[in-house]
C-alpha cells in the first residue's frame, strides 16, 4: 500500500472512530438528560408546573415586547409619513 493511500484510510478510519465516540457521547447525554428529567419529575411534580408557567411567562414577555417594537415602528413611520407630506 502506497503512503498516500495509506494515510487517507488512517484519516477515514480516524475519522470514523471520532464521529463513532461522539455519537456515543452524544447518547450518553441523551440518556443522562433523560435520567435526570425523569428523575426530576419523580421527586417533584410540581416543578413541571412552574417550569411550565416561567415557559409562558417568558412567552408572553417576548410577545409583548415584539408587539411594543412594531407599535413603536408604526408610529415612527407614522411621523415621516407627516414630515414629508
């Protein structure tokens, strides 16, 4: 075997190996998160309550915020539509 094609099947296979540990760690996590999830609605329930409720509350505060700029928007224009007239 040539050095060159020996050293593109070493980077392939090293490649491989690196893109077979991540997947490995990346399903590591995800049964960890899953673990701790679980185990976090076991011993708790009404967490899932309150991380529910902060979800909406932080909707809610984006929408606002996101209805306030368009507001804001429209009234500018508003002005430059009263200027140049």
């Amino acid at each position: 075997m040539s050095l060159a094609i020996r050293i593109k099947h070493e980077e392939q296979t090293s490649s491989t190996d690196l893109r077979d540990r991540f997947l490995d760690s990346l399903r590591s996590l995800r049964r960890l998160w899953k673990g701790i999830k679980q185990l976090k609605e076991e011993e708790n329930p009404r967490v899932m309550v309150y991380e529910n409720s902060w979800l909406d509350a932080e909707a809610a505060l984006c929408s606002m915020k996101y209805k306030a700029c368009v507001l804001g928007m429209k009234t500018e224009m508003g002005q430059v539509k009263k200027a140049v007239r």
